[in-house]
C-alpha cells in the first residue's frame, strides 16, 4: 500500500512518536511510505534517517490563524491529489480536521484519524470549547475510522451523532529500549545530590495542560531531601522557572530543558510524576514503565488505563499538589513499595502495550 501520514507539529512529542513508531514499522513490511507535517523539527530528522520522505507543510502551526489554515488546506489538497496514497492517516486536530476534508474532496479511499487526546477537553473559554468540540466530531464523521488511543477518549465522542460506528480503541504501545543506569544516567547528566536525597522526574513538554506548576508547588509542601528534575521544553518555561524560584525551590528544583534521547535517562529518577490536567494515552508512562519506575499521576483521561491506583503506581486527584505530596513523601521514604509498584507497572507494559499489537491493530484498519 501506499500510506501517507499527517501531523501538524514535527517535534517529538506522544503523537510524533506515535507517528514514527508507525511509519518506520510499516515501512520494515514494504509499504510506500511518506509522512507530511508542519515544521523542520526532530521527527524530520528522525524519519530521514530512516529513510522516509518527508513533505513540509509551510504554515501548519498550533495556534490558529485563518490564513494559514485555508492555505494548509489547499495544500494538502494539492498533496493528495499528487500522491494518491491508499491511506492517508492524520494525526493531532489541525492537521485532523483539514486533511479529512482535503481527503474527501481528494477521493482518498482510507481516511484513518488517531485522536491522542481531545482539545475540547482543555481549559477554553465555553465558546472556544464548544467550536472545536463541533470541529472534532466533523473531523471523526469525514474519517472513516478514528483511533482513540484510550477507551476515555472513545466515550467521550461515542454520544455524538452519526459516529458510533467509526470509532475503534487502539491503545499506544511500545517496546523496551536502551536505558542507562541511575549511576551513569546522573554521571551524564550533571546531578549531583546530597545524601539520602530522592530525586522525582518528569518528562513532558512544558504548557499550561501538562500541570507542571501543579509539581511544583507539591515539591514545596514535601521534605527538603526531596529534589524535582524536568526535562521539556516549551512556552511556560520562563513562568515555570519563575514559579520555582518565587517558592524557594531554586536548590531543589532543576530545568534540563530538551534533553536529547530522554527515556533513557529515565532511571536517573527515583520517582516518576506526570501531572497533567487532561491526557490521552501518555506515552511517558510506558516508558517510565519499562523503567520500573514508581509512578505518582494526575487522574485524568485515560491514565487510569495504565495506571491501577497502588497496584502498577498511585493516581491522584487532578489539580492537588496537596495529596501529590503527601504521597511523594511516603513513597520517598519507602524503597520496598516503589520496587513494587516500578515492577508491577513493567509487567502490565509488557503484556498490556506492545508496539507489535499497535501496529497490526491499525493495519487491520488499513484493509
């Protein structure tokens, strides 16, 4: 087959993966493959490498602009009609909702949609909410079939009319990957700490949805041996630096910024926390399970898929950083429970999210 995938942005983040994961893989089984996206960013480099062709998408940015959106659309217009692929397969809700339209117009016979989360389901104003939540459901009516990347996000469009039939569950996956030991993660990475101190991690891109203002002020409600490193980049840096510092956090409290490679630093953590105030199906948490790592996350979205509260790691209520430290606290001072919740969760990765059971979900799609 010849499948073209779309995305909006080309940094590296959960939907990049995802789209990398597949384009490479599909690739490997002989398909003709291209991935269109807006940018020049890691996932073009990352795709070359491996020998996919990339089209550049000139204007196709987040945040909207009417202009830029009316020629992406007849850009992408212009791609499909050159390229003819049997499946186009957009990802992310820009690129989702002009490339089902430019892909009905084009004849495409396949028109998959993944949706890694909802934009609906973030902080808006009501009217903004109500817009996009009118443009995702036209995005998944022009589809003929949408992946929810967790059953959260299925039930949260399945009311919606005229759709029911095209939605399909098809969680993330993944498969183990190098990772270097907490001694030589931190050698590499420039940590040093005092003794009997416990470094919690994150990983994620750093704006208002992923709540790292919500870790923040939780670090400052725990013991002074308890330090926080963030690797991420994004808009709310400065605000977020600005934050550590206004709490006092500025000994205790680390922005590594892009850290190339990432997940295999993951060990250098002794406690993971994701506090995200809405979520899909988080990549992160399945590599901090393949890290063993003891896992503290925010109840939202479809983390509750992967995260059984104190069996495979410990779900706090979204918006807390009362109770986020309460049980950074107890966890920190109790290596045994968060062996156990670090090797729970690696086992439920495993048998729960391989990336060889995503693949030949979605080709199935492909047929």
């Amino acid at each position: 087959m010849k499948i073209l995938f779309g995305i909006t942005k080309s940094n590296f983040g959960g939907a990049q993966k995802y789209v990398f994961d597949l384009a490479t893989e599909t690739k490997k089984l002989g398909h003709d493959v291209s991935v269109v996206c807006g940018g020049n960013g890691m996932l073009v480099n990352k795709l070359k490498k491996e020998g996919i062709r990339v089209i550049n998408l000139v204007g196709m940015e987040r945040d909207v602009r009417l202009d830029e959106e009316v020629k992406s659309f007849f850009e992408i217009l212009r791609i499909l009609r050159k390229e003819k692929p049997d499946v186009f397969h957009i990802n992310s809700s820009k690129m989702g909702g002009a490339g089902a339209l430019a892909a009905r117009i084009a004849g495409i016979k396949k028109i998959i949609f993944t949706a890694h989360g909802w934009a609906f389901n973030e902080e808006r104003p009501r009217l903004q909410k109500l817009i996009i939540e009118k443009l995702a459901w036209l995005t998944v009516f022009l589809s003929h079939k949408t992946i929810c990347v967790s059953e959260r996000l299925r039930l949260d469009m399945i009311n919606k009319p005229f759709i029911k039939g095209g939605l399909v569950v098809i969680n993330n996956g993944i498969e183990e990957f190098k990772l270097l030991s907490q001694e030589i993660a931190r050698e590499k990475l420039d940590i040093k700490l005092p003794e009997n101190s416990v470094l919690v991690g994150t990983l994620s891109e750093l704006h208002y949805t992923k709540g790292l203002d919500i870790a923040l002020r939780a670090i400052n409600k725990t013991p002074e041996n308890v330090h926080l490193a963030i690797f991420g980049d994004g808009e709310a840096k400065r605000e977020l630096q600005n934050l550590s510092k206004n709490l006092g956090l500025s000994e205790r409290v680390r922005f590594f910024g892009f850290v190339d490679d990432a997940p295999k630093y993951l060990r250098a953590f002794d406690i993971f926390t994701l506090t995200s105030r809405t979520e899909g199906l988080p990549y992160v948490l399945l590599e901090a399970g393949l890290a063993e790592l003891p896992v503290v996350t925010s109840n939202v979205g479809g983390i509750p898929e992967i995260i059984k509260d104190k069996e495979t790691g410990m779900l706090v209520p979204k918006e807390n950083p009362k109770i986020l430290a309460e049980i950074i606290t107890k966890l920190s001072n109790n290596v045994e429970e968060r062996k156990r919740l670090g090797e729970n969760l690696k086992k439920s990765v495993v048998t729960n999210f391989s990336k060889q059971k995503m693949v030949e979900k979605t080709l199935s799609l492909y047929q």
